[in-house]
C-alpha cells in the first residue's frame, strides 16, 4: 500500500489546475510507459486528464493522468477497486486495467513544470452514454439495477484512504455552504441554500447511522454506456474518480438525482430507477426515506459547485455546467411536491414494495 497524505483542504483538489499535457506528450507516456501506440485525443475531465487511445487493431484504452493535488494512495484505491470489481464479479461492466511496462498498475510522469504526476491505463468501454439516447424507463431500470450490481460487487473492499475526504461526498454537503454565493440566480441560490440547510439540521444526523461501503458515487448519464445494438442494455459504468466509503443510499440518491424526469413530476425518472435497483438489491425503509432529501441535496451541490469551478475556469465553463439546468428544474420541482408522498413513493420503489409504486 502506498503511504497515505494527510487529509487535504475540502476544496483542493478543485482548487488545482488540472495536468496540461499535449496530445504528443501523451502519446509517448502511453508508448514509453504501457507499450501502447496508436491514434490519441483528449477526452473532457473535471480535475484529472484524460487520453483516449485507439490502435490499429481495433482496441481502445484511456490515459489518466492525475491532478497533482491526488494522492497517490487515492489512485491506488480507485485502481484496486477495479481489479476487486473484476475478481468478485468478472462480469460486471467496468473498465479494466493495462498494466505497465513493469507489471505495476500505476506509472509516474514529469509534467512541464517538473512536477510528478500518476498515469494509469484502462481499457474503454464500447457504449453510447446514457445522456446521448432518449431516457426510458427500461434503461433508468437497467441503470438501476447495474449500480445495485457493482454495489455488491465492492461490498467487500477496504482500504486505507476509503473515507478519503471527497467534495461530492454527499456526507460534506454541509461545507459548501460558502461557495452559495458563486450561484448568479438569486431563486437558485436561496433554493440550494435552503436545502443544504435542511441537510446539516435534519438529514446528516441520521445519515450517519446508516450502512456504509465503498461506492462509485458519481453515476451521472456520462458515466452509463448503452450497447450500442441492444441499447436497453448497459455496457458500461466507467469514471472512478469519486470514488468513496459512505453511506450505501448516497450512492443510490446520487444516481437517482440525474434520472429525474426532465419535466413534471421529477420522481416519474427516478421511480424506475429506484425498482431497478432494489430488485437486486432493496434498500432499508429508513435509507429509502431519505431519498427526496438526499436527491435534492446532491442537485443543490451540482449547482454549488459547478458555479463556483465554472467562475475560476471559465475556458471549462461549458463543462462544468453541463448538468445546472437539469439540477435547477429538479430542484425547484421537487421542492413543490408533498414531501410525505414523495418519501413513501421512494421508499415503495426502492425497497422494492410496488405495491404502492404508482
């Protein structure tokens, strides 16, 4: 195991710039260090950067190349992650791991600045994000049911930095109460801070009784990919990068927040969702029950920090703020439903009762 860097400031990983390499610098890391070579091009990222690489043969790989505000033991953990997910449950859709030319999982390069940076390799996945194709229940089914999946699969896996602070953590939503103010939207901003206020008073106390694990925690319609001849199937759960041990509903509502329906009643996506998900793995009643809070406190934290990333790099704006629109009409719908009746529709759905589902 690597040794473990103390706890950073919440914000510095975000707070970094990300690595800048070139398209030519990256094609030798992947050359030099994993014996790959083929034709590369950027991928977009958040913090990190990514290369996808396709050689002749057909096959395809992406390049990571970390921030270096990462820990490096951080990296260990998202790549022993996989190699457990692939050991416990081989057919599970996630990424697999390219070795090194040493044998290791992980590589470390200078950037331009001197600076050491961890590069690792993984197969990519064939698929069509789930954001690219029209969301029907069947697939908000099939999604559900995959997370529930990988879910069992990391139910068994420690690590050291598991509980690593992660900003998207929603157990951490309490602390962007400060960057409230980088929300333009004076109705937005009183909504998200309404709700990040409900969080730390009301849901984070019993929060912490809950179950916790290992979970991928960021299963937004980028990271679900489609078959591309069978699109009701899904071929892929990729981007570890949020990876964390809390609470095993954070990772359900997490997901769950970016299948609401795109107009109307909001829980009309995420019901599906939440029966795909228990028909593999039913949540308790009081883990459901925190649901509607928890889906709206994730969309109030899309918000937060999207506007706050997207203020400090604007060149990464369009980005960033991908998934605001979406986020700010969830939540503002969601805050006029009965509160009572959205928690027993969710806590009918995902504990698998579809006996009042509708």
């Amino acid at each position: 195991m690597l040794p473990v860097r103390p706890t950073a400031a919440p914000e510095g990983l975000f707070s970094s710039d990300p690595p800048a390499f070139s398209e030519g610098e990256a094609a030798a890391i992947a050359r030099v260090q994993f014996g790959l070579a083929g034709t590369i091009r950027p991928l977009a990222a958040e913090r990190d950067q990514n290369f996808r690489l396709d050689r002749a043969d057909g096959r395809a790989f992406v390049l990571k190349i970390a921030n270096t505000a990462e820990d490096p033991a951080v990296i260990e953990f998202q790549t022993l992650a996989l190699r457990h997910v692939a050991a416990r449950d081989p057919g599970c859709p996630v990424p697999r791991l390219w070795p090194a030319r040493d044998g290791a999982s992980l590589a470390t390069v200078l950037g331009p600045d001197g600076v050491g940076h961890a590069v690792w390799m993984q197969t990519l996945l064939p698929g069509v994000p789930m954001g690219e194709r029209p969301r029907t229940d069947t697939r908000r089914r099939a999604a559900g049911a995959a997370l529930a999946r990988l879910g069992l699969a990391l139910g068994d896996f420690h690590h050291p930095v598991a509980r690593h602070h992660v900003l998207w953590d929603l157990r951490h939503a309490g602390e962007l109460v400060p960057l409230l103010r980088h929300i333009a939207d004076s109705g937005q901003r009183a909504l998200a801070g309404a709700v990040l206020a409900r969080f730390t008073g009301q849901v984070a106390p019993v929060l912490e009784t809950l179950r916790t694990q290992v979970v991928h925690n960021d299963l937004n319609p980028s990271n679900i990919l489609l078959d591309p001849d069978d699109p009701d199937r899904i071929s892929g759960l990729v981007d570890f990068g949020d990876l964390v041990e809390t609470a095993l509903v954070n990772d359900v509502a997490v997901a769950a927040a970016y299948q609401t329906a795109p107009e109307g009643d909001p829980l009309d996506g995420v019901l599906p969702f939440l029966s795909g998900y228990a028909a593999v793995r039913p949540l308790t009643v009081d883990e459901a029950a925190l649901l509607p809070d928890l889906i709206a406190t994730r969309m109030a934290m899309t918000l937060t920090v999207a506007n706050w990333r997207a203020a400090r790099y604007p060149e990464n704006r369009t980005y960033l703020l991908r998934n605001t629109a979406g986020a700010a009409s969830g939540l503002s719908r969601l805050a006029a439903l009965d509160a009572r009746a959205a928690r027993d529709r969710t806590v009918a759905a995902a504990t698998g009762d579809e006996s009042t589902f509708r």
